[in-house]
C-alpha cells in the first residue's frame, strides 16, 4: 500500500510539474506574439519616433515575459527571443528609420522562431505525455525532453538560415536605397558586433552559428558597398 502510495504521489507531482510548464508556454507564447506585433507596428512606422515608441513597447514585453519563458523551459525560444532583445536595443540606438527597419527585420525573425520553437515544444511535450506507457522515471522524461528543446547539426542550421532571409533582403534594400556611406557605416556596426559576439567563451552553437552566418551575410553587402568607405 505504501509503494502504491508513493507511486501516486509521484505521478500527481508529475503532472502537476508538466501543468505548469504547459501553463508557462502557454504564457510565453501569448507574449512573444504581442512583442511580435509591436515589433511590426515599429517596423510599419513612417518615422523614428512612432517606430521608437513601438520598440520600447517590445522592449518592455520582453522584460515583463523573462520569468514565463525561463519557466517554460525551450532552450531555443529563450535563445531566439533574446537575440531580439539585443536587436530592438539596437534599433533604438540608430539614428535612421532604414537603419532601425533592418534591426527591426531581425528582432521580428527571432519573435516569430521563438514562437515556432514554443509550438514544436508543446506538441513534443503533448505526445510525450500521451504515450500509453506509464513512465515511472521522470529523471528519463526530463532528459529525454530537454533533448528535444534546441535543434542540433543541420536542423539548427536550416533554421537560422531561414530566420536570416528576411534580414538578408532587408540589408539588400539598404544597399540599393539608403546613402552610400550611410548604408556601408550600418552594415560595418553589424558586422563589428558579429566579430565581437563571436570572441566570447561559451557561446552557444545556434548563437555561434547565427553571428557567423550574419557576419557572412553582412560581408556580401560590404564587398559591395567598398567604395563608400573613401
């Protein structure tokens, strides 16, 4: 009786654990997707104040949302919608609506991959619960699930890359729109914290390979501009 005892105390602390976290996504997802909307209200805007106002508001949601999304434990969401952060920072630093739209362009990508991520990690969690054996070992669930929070190898790879086309296009607008020495002192900040963010220790492999890839990205556009620098 006592082992029965144990055994239903332990799936009810299980369940409410994984109720919790349900709860948590469920939170964070409804909150990255309002700070995905600011985002692109900030990026909609004909002026660098009404943009600013926008990604302040972002900025402040991001802020608000921390606790919900370290609760609701997707490695990859976390990574992507903090990378947003520094990015709507950034934009409003810049003193051009074209310089902030490309910062802007990325923080919206990086919104919208965390709220994929958190998609695939509910539906994960989901048929993980509902397989028809009982699992006893949670140490064995935990591991196996956060197994599946951050993609890995190509998978991750594919996904960032997919997160930088809409950055690419954007840096590809200025290059043919904005003043020639304006569009190449933009593209060098970028490509200068890329290098920056690349010499840090322990950086993880989807911020290692998405400052790369940027940096690659962002050299293409300066290889172009080159002239601009006299």
């Amino acid at each position: 009786m006592k082992v029965f005892n144990a055994i239903l105390i332990l799936l009810v602390l299980f369940s409410m654990s994984s109720f919790d976290m349900s709860k948590a996504c469920e939170y964070a997802g409804s909150n990255i997707g309002y700070i995905r909307s600011q985002t692109e209200r900030a990026l909609e805007a004909s002026d660098i104040n009404t943009s600013r106002f926008f990604t302040y508001k972002a900025l402040n949601a991001i802020e608000k949302s921390k606790e919900q999304i370290e609760a609701c434990g997707c490695d990859y969401a976390k990574e992507s919608i903090y990378e947003g952060l520094d990015n709507l920072k950034k934009a409003t630093r810049v003193s051009s609506l074209n310089g902030a739209k490309i910062l802007l362009t990325r923080a919206l990508d990086n919104s919208s991959g965390s709220l994929e991520a958190i998609k695939e990690h509910e539906e994960h969690k989901g048929s993980l619960y509902a397989n028809d054996k009982l699992v006893m070992n949670t140490k064995m669930v935990e591991k196996e699930n956060l197994g599946m929070l951050m993609p890995v190898g190509k998978e991750l790879e594919r996904k960032i890359d997919l997160s930088l086309i809409n950055y690419q296009n954007s840096l590809d607008e200025v290059v043919n729109s904005v003043e020639c020495k304006e569009a190449y002192e933009f593209a060098n900040r970028i490509y200068a914290h890329c290098e920056e963010e690349l010499l840090k220790p322990k950086l993880s492999e989807a911020k290692k390979y998405y400052n790369l890839r940027t940096k690659e990205i962002t050299a293409i556009a300066l290889a172009k501009l080159k002239d601009c620098n006299k």
